[in-house]
C-alpha cells in the first residue's frame, strides 16, 4: 500500500473479521477511502456483533463549541443536537452515545451550517438534498426524526454529506464505478421522501461511497482561423 502514489484510491472487500481491529491498519491507510465487508453467510445480528469489536473513525468535524450536530443512521434516521450535550473528554475516552442505533450504523456526522442543505445517498443509487431547517431539534442519544423514506427499491443510506449548490458529488460503487454529478443537479425534496435515482446500477452492484468535491471547472477552448 506504501508504494502507492497519493491520487490512487483503494477500495477494499474483505470478508468480517473475528479478530477485533483486524483490518484496523488498512483502515487507516491514507490511500484506503472504503472497507467493504462481505456477509460470508452471517446473520445481520451475528455480523453486528462481530463487527462491534472492531473500532473505526467515520467522521471528524471541527466546531466552535457551540454548534449543533448531525448524525445519520443507515436506516433513515437522523439526530440533531447541540454540541454542548457533548462533555470534552480526554483523548482516549470512548466517547458518549450521539445516535441510538438498532440493528444498524452511524454512515456520518456533520455540523449545521447557514445555506447548507444535507444530502443523502442510499446503496441502490438514490438520494436528495434537504435544508437544515427541516429537521427538528432532538437529544443526544436519541433515535433522531425520519430523513429518509427507506424501501427496498432505493434500499439503505451508504453516506450523508453538508453541501450547497456550488460543489459536485462523486460517487463510487462497489464495483469501482465513479460519476460525478453537480449538486445543484441532485433534487431538493421533504425531509420524509424516498429521493430520486443518482445512478444506475447493474443488480449486483451497490453504492460503496460518496464525496463533496469542489466544483470542476470545464473550459472552453475556442479556435481561431488565420
């Protein structure tokens, strides 16, 4: 992974590990943007257990002290808090409960901004873009409010993102298939609707992560005859 140059990005399937932090060092590669478990005929609660003792960093957000935090469940959940519900702890503590999760995983954090819009994206390729305002006030630990109306159709949220109208989405398959798309593209719906296609996707292909990227100015070259 070492030899590696800076702008090639793994994505690794790998099968559940049954030794705690076992994949931790690649997780934690510089070059590595996803780790992909495979079920390996697991149950999904005998998977959750397994993948419990195994510790992973999915978000770090700077803030003033006095901002509020949003946290996103895979299962279209969304918790919204003020930062001060979080004590300062030291820099090994285990942290405290921001989402409370059942039978499913935090895909992300972020923190409220004005004029940004959170964007959500599921696994079969679908997602949306809503306002802040529209998502309540809850507590710490709670189950957070509905963000997204999830069916088997659109299916799981894979990743959730702060952003406006002047950036561009990249998303990545679990096949190695990337677009990039401009958000401003990515339609703005209610906060419990089911989003609209991103991407298509072959049946055995999922959605393995996203990017908020800046915008990707084409120039025009314009010719002239002498």
């Amino acid at each position: 992974m070492d030899a590696l140059n800076d702008n090639q990005l793994v994505m690794l399937k790998l099968t559940i590990p049954t030794e705690a932090n076992l994949y931790k060092e690649l997780a934690d590669h510089p070059n590595v943007v996803r780790v992909v478990v495979l079920s390996g005929g697991y149950s999904r609660d005998e998977a959750n257990k397994l993948l419990k003792d195994n510790d992973e960093l999915i978000s770090v957000r700077k803030t003033t002290g006095q901002d509020q935090i949003f946290m996103c469940s895979s299962n279209g959940r969304m918790a919204r808090f003020d930062e001060e519900e979080i004590r300062i702890m030291g820099r090994t503590a285990s942290g405290v409960r921001g989402i409370n999760l059942k039978d499913d995983i935090c895909v992300g954090t972020e923190v409220s901004e004005p004029g940004k819009m959170l964007l959500v994206v599921t696994e079969n390729g679908y997602g949306k873009k809503t306002t802040m305002d529209e998502y309540r006030e809850t507590k710490r630990g709670s189950k957070g409010v509905k963000t997204l109306n999830i069916t088997e159709k659109n299916g799981r949220i894979v990743g959730f993102k702060s952003t406006d109208n002047e950036k561009d989405l990249m998303i990545i398959t679990e096949n190695g298939i990337i677009i990039r798309m401009s958000v401003d593209a990515i339609s703005q719906m209610g906060r419990v609707t089911k989003g609209v296609r991103l991407i298509n996707l072959k049946e055995n292909n999922k959605v393995a992560s996203i990017s908020i990227l800046d915008k990707e100015e084409i120039e025009e070259e314009n010719s002239t005859e002498e």
